[in-house]
C-alpha cells in the first residue's frame, strides 16, 4: 500500500494518492495533499468546494453530480477546473478525502 | 493529462517496425502509462474471488497461488468443453493477416502483439502445447510454447489492451471473434487473482448497489430530483419521473454515469422531456439503476450476476417490458448473452410502444428495447414536436459505439433521429463508422487515468477522423450512445482536435422537443444560447455550465 508523507504526517493511499480511508479526513488533509495537485495555497473558493463535497459524501456516500456541484457552489465546470486543475472528481474529491469515482466516468 | 503522457507530435511518430526478437522471445515491458492498475483486495474479496491480495503489475512477484500454473490450464480445459466458439477460435486462424491492421491498439501503438491475429496467438500458443497432439509433441516446431510467468504476465498486458470491441472481427475471413478470445483470457486470470481495478471496483459496487458508482437509494433519488428541478428551471415544464413504481408499464434502465458525471447528464434531461412529451407510463429504478455491465469484462459468470438484476427488479416491478438507454456494452450483454444466462425473460411481454402500437419483435426474447429504437420509431409515426433549429448551433457527426453497433446492429436509428432533430449533420469517412466504427480506445474497463498513453493511442484512429470532419465541414460536436464514450472521448478529442464537445443523442432529442406549456427557451440543455437568442444579443457562444 503506497504511502504518501507530507508536512511530518503519513498517510496511506492508493495507486492514485486518494486517502485510503475516507474517515480519517480533516482539513489538515486537504492541506496537505493541495500540492500534490498543485495548488500552492486552498483560498475560500477552493474550501467551499472542498467542504460541499466533503458534506455531501457524509450524507450520500458518494460524491454528487457533477453538474449539481457547480450549481450548489456557484462555479461554473471551468472555474472547477482552474481551482483544481485535475477536475473535479480527480482533484477537488482528492482533496476532500472522498474515494475516486469509478465506471463510466 | 498526467506527466508521463508523450506530447502529440511524440505520440504519433508510431513505429511499426518489429522487434528483432521473435515474439516468443520478447517479453513484455510493464511500461507507466499504458496498463492499469491492479484489482483491489477489498473488491474480490466482495465478490468472491480468488486470491486478494496487494500487487501492482510492475511489481516482479506477483504473489500466484503456488499450483497457478495448474489452475490455470485446468480452468482452460473447462472452457474449451463449455464454449465451442473459444475451441473453435483455437483451431482455425489461417494467419491471412486480414485482422493486422485493423485493430485501434496496433494503429496507435505499432506494437505487433496488438495485431490480432498474434494477440489470439498469445493464448493459442498454450493451448496447442497442453491440449493438440503436435504442441505435446513438437513444442516450439508447431508453434507451442509452455505456460510461464512472463507468459501470464503477457496476457494481462495485451488482454487488457483490448477493448473486446470487435472491429477485427468484421474483416476476419472465419469470422474468429478475438473479444471472445480477450474474454477467455481474462476468465482464465482472473482464476489466479490477475485483474484489473476499473474492472472490478465497478462490478462490486453494482453487486452491492445496483450501480458501479456505488450510489444507494437516497442519492439516486437526489439526482433524480435535481435532474427534474433543473428540466424545470430551463423549460418551465415540471416532468415527473417515478422511482420503483409498481405496475408502470415500462422499466427504464440507464447507465449510471447518465445520473453523475457531464456531458452524460444532459442525455439524461433528455430522456425525461421525451417521457414526459409522450405520456409514457414508466418507472426507473434504484436498485436496477446500472445499464452497463463490467463483469462483461471479467467472466461470464460475472456478466450473468449483474445482468440478472435488471430482470429480478422488473419482474418486482410487475413491468411489462425494458427500455434501455444509451449505454453501449449492456447492449452487447442483453443481444448476445442474456438470452442464454438468465433468459428467456417469459415473465415479461414482448416490448409494444404504447404511443404507436409498434411491436419489438426482434426483442421477443430478451423484452428490452433500446431507446434510439423506440424514438426513431416516435419520429417515425410523427408523434414528436420538434424544432431542429434549436440545435442549429450544433454541427454534429455520429461515432458508432462498438456494441450497439457491432453487437445489435443498431446502425440507421440514431442517424435518422439525429437528422431530424438536428439541422447539420456529416459524417465521417466510411471505413471509420457503422459496422467498421473505430473504438473509443477506452472500453471494456481500460478507461483509467494510469492507462492513459494506451487511451490515447488507441483513440487516435477515432479522433484522426473527427479531425477530418472538423476541418472539412466544421463539425462541433461528436454524439454517441455509449456512457464510456461520453467519459472517455472528451480527454481523446481535447489532445487530438480541441474544440469538439461530445453528447449524447437524446441531449438533441431534448433540446429539439417542443413541450406542452414551455416557456420560451433562450439555451440549449447544457445552456448554450440558443442561434437567434445569441445572434439576438450578440452574445457569444458559450455554455453556461461550461
């Protein structure tokens, strides 16, 4: 199991660095894994992002749609994509600690 | 695009010449880019399969049973007895070379175990050397080789660099069908534990919640319902859509990417202005909630576990019949597999549109019909109102999904929706569409991010071709009937002809559908404005979702 260490913390993730284990989530987290997607710093537009997914995981289990994510949180697919540059099912649900969307997508 | 992903002027410097080594005797090179990923622990153990453990391909060890060996040919023996066509495919390869060149993967990548024909002669090898009396006793001489590491280690990498799509098969002479082959192959791995996650992870999800994103009932509906109050929002038309309803008439299954990801969604806001412009007693389902089935790219067994879902859940239902959405290997599944599984599904009734009396008799057996059938018969009886120039700012091409395609026939539907309700249509050359259509690159499981070098390669002969429509006649947009394609051909086309979108059909359908009580509308479903709402304001042509 590869292990991605930042900042003095360890954390297990798998082959793409998503977290392991989605529980252990806080926002030290996203933190830390920001550089490894390349964003230097996680301004208030990356947080409201970052948190939406993070509640919608806690109540669903899954991430939302991705249209329904930028209707609730007022950005445009575009802007998701410049505030993290991998998308955002590879890039914001990184950050938020949610696992990798699989199938058709 | 990931950092090990070549430039494009690297990529397409493609060399065909062949290794010096012959191919016996050139293993293969577990290169980052072009395979994926190994299968979870955590999935096979959820499914029952055999050894779970922590491994990576790259990896040197592993981590076989000790007997993988026996195992192995054992389980090949069982399948040469059960299906005659694997036994068959085994026996007649006359090595013409029609195939050669016909595959997407040897187009892209010039690698001759990508051919077809030597792909097929990867397994062939071992079978004439433990099952035909020349390889027992001539070996090499007769083109037999033992079953080694290297040689298992060489089946994943080429049986997960087909995407079972089935184009080579059209050209074959014998008609050898070289996915049956990939399916064997990858049967006969995953008896040891040798598969792949993009595979797996979506067959466990689906096992345990009807889907292979894993949504339970509670999203499934939240989707549902943003979907209803977004139709609302651009058309001012509240369309109802009844999750699990007992009793409706018909059942609509979907693949579940149409309720998660874009440009899928817009397909989906499709399909439900249709629903509710006909009248069409329907439900939709959150325990079938899945169209596509990825056991289809393990084994047969897991192919019939998750496609008997979708029949448990209608026959629960009391439905009459199946209409399935624009998926593209469910269809490969239900035409060519189910009957046999789990079929014949006799608790159901032969497939008849309510609205104009058609009966699906090609669907006799299986009672589900696809929905470009069932809308291109609508259009047919002129039952729909539709406006074309609300797509006029749309310049569309069709890609044929292998399956629908290749697997159902399914050729003339779509084009004769898509030139109703679209004003611009042009199609790609013809050795490149209907039976001939060239693969996404990314089916049959392979549509991952580590795989991404193989994607491309393997797209490259679909996107040269959208390349040529574009330039040529201008052409935006590429539509398709498959929810791998809607993920997979947007990264292809933005890294081979930037600025062509993709969508589905019955995003067109929507948009063209002039429904009872509308409000005037200024954008498209994924809120484009619309020609004369632009042209109106001057405004520029950008999405507003974009």
């Amino acid at each position: 199991m590869p292990i991605f260490e930042v900042n003095g913390r360890k954390y297990e993730v798998d082959e793409d660095g998503f977290l392991q284990d989605p529980s252990i989530w806080n926002e030290d987290v996203a933190k830390d894994f920001a550089k490894s997607e390349g964003i230097d710093e996680l301004t208030d537009e990356h947080w409201k992002v970052i948190h939406y997914l993070r509640n919608y995981y806690l109540q669903y289990g899954i991430a939302p749609m991705i249209r329904k994510l930028c209707k609730e949180t007022g950005f445009k697919l575009n802007k998701i994509y410049e505030l993290f540059p991998s998308g955002p099912a590879k890039g914001a649900c990184k950050l938020a600690g949610l696992p990798k969307p699989t199938g058709c997508v | 695009m990931a950092e090990t992903t070549p430039k494009l002027d690297e990529l397409v410097q493609i060399d065909y010449r062949p290794p010096e080594t012959p191919w016996m005797d050139t293993p293969v090179e577990f290169r980052r880019g072009t395979f994926c990923y190994s299968a979870a622990a955590k999935n096979l153990e959820y499914l029952g399969f055999p050894n779970p453990r922590d491994w990576q391909p790259s990896d040197e060890d592993w981590k076989l049973p000790e007997n993988w060996r026996e195992i192995i040919l054992k389980a090949m023996e069982d399948r040469l007895k059960k299906f005659r066509s694997f036994r068959l495919f085994m026996d007649i390869c006359v090595r013409c070379g029609a195939c050669a060149d016909k595959c997407h993967f040897y187009i892209g990548s010039g690698d001759p175990k990508n051919m077809p024909v030597l792909r097929a002669e990867l397994i062939r090898s071992v079978y004439r050397r433990y099952f035909t009396r020349a390889g027992k006793m001539f070996g090499r001489l007769a083109g037999a080789r033992d079953l080694t590491i290297d040689v298992l280690k060489e089946w994943f990498y080429y049986f997960y660099q087909c995407t079972e799509c089935r184009r080579c098969s059209v050209f074959c002479p014998y008609g050898i069908d070289q996915a049956e082959i990939t399916m064997i192959g990858r049967e006969l791995l995953n008896e040891v534990g040798v598969n792949i996650n993009w595979a797996v992870e979506p067959a466990a999800n689906c096992f345990r919640t009807g889907n292979h994103l894993g949504v339970q009932p509670h999203g499934f509906k939240d989707s549902i319902d943003f979907a209803v109050d977004e139709l609302e929002e651009i058309t001012g038309v509240r369309v109802e859509v009844p999750i699990m309803k007992k009793g409706a008439e018909v059942l609509f299954i979907m693949p579940s990417a149409d309720y998660f990801a874009s440009p899928h969604y817009y397909t989906l806001l499709g399909y439900f202005l249709l629903f509710h412009h006909i009248g069409l007693d329907f439900t939709v389902s959150a325990y079938a909630s899945e169209g596509g089935n990825f056991g289809l790219f393990i084994s047969h067994e897991m192919m019939k576990r998750l496609n008997d879902k979708m029949y448990r859940e209608a026959k629960r239902l009391g439905v009459k019949w199946i209409l399935g959405g624009e998926c593209g290997h469910m269809w490969r599944v239900v035409h060519q597999y189910m009957d046999t599984m789990n079929g014949p599904a006799d608790f159901l009734e032969v497939p008849k549109s309510p609205i104009t009396g058609t009966v699906f008799d090609h669907a006799r057996s299986t009672k589900m019909v696809h929905i470009c059938e069932f809308t291109a018969d609508l259009i047919r009886h002129g039952k729909l109102k539709l406006d074309p120039s609300r797509n006029d700012h749309w310049n569309v091409t069709f890609h044929d999904s292998c399956n629908p395609s290749r697997a159902m026939g399914l050729l003339e539907e779509p084009r004769y929706i898509l030139k109703t309700v679209c004003n611009h249509f042009h199609e790609m050359p013809e050795n490149t569409i209907r039976e001939q259509t060239f693969c996404c690159g990314s089916g049959a499981g392979l549509g991952t991010d580590e795989n991404l070098e193989m994607r491309l390669r393997g797209g490259f002969p679909r996107a040269n071709a959208v390349k040529y429509v574009h330039e040529k006649h201008g052409v935006n947009v590429l539509s398709c009937i498959c929810a791998i394609d809607k993920a997979t051909l947007p990264p292809l086309l933005e890294y081979f002809v930037p600025g062509v979108e993709v969508a589905g059909i019955h995003e067109f359908v929507g948009n063209a559908l002039v429904m009872e009580g509308e409000r005037e509308r200024d954008t498209d479903l994924r809120g484009t404005p619309l020609v004369k709402a632009a042209q109106a304001e001057g405004d520029k042509e950008e999405p507003a979702h974009a």
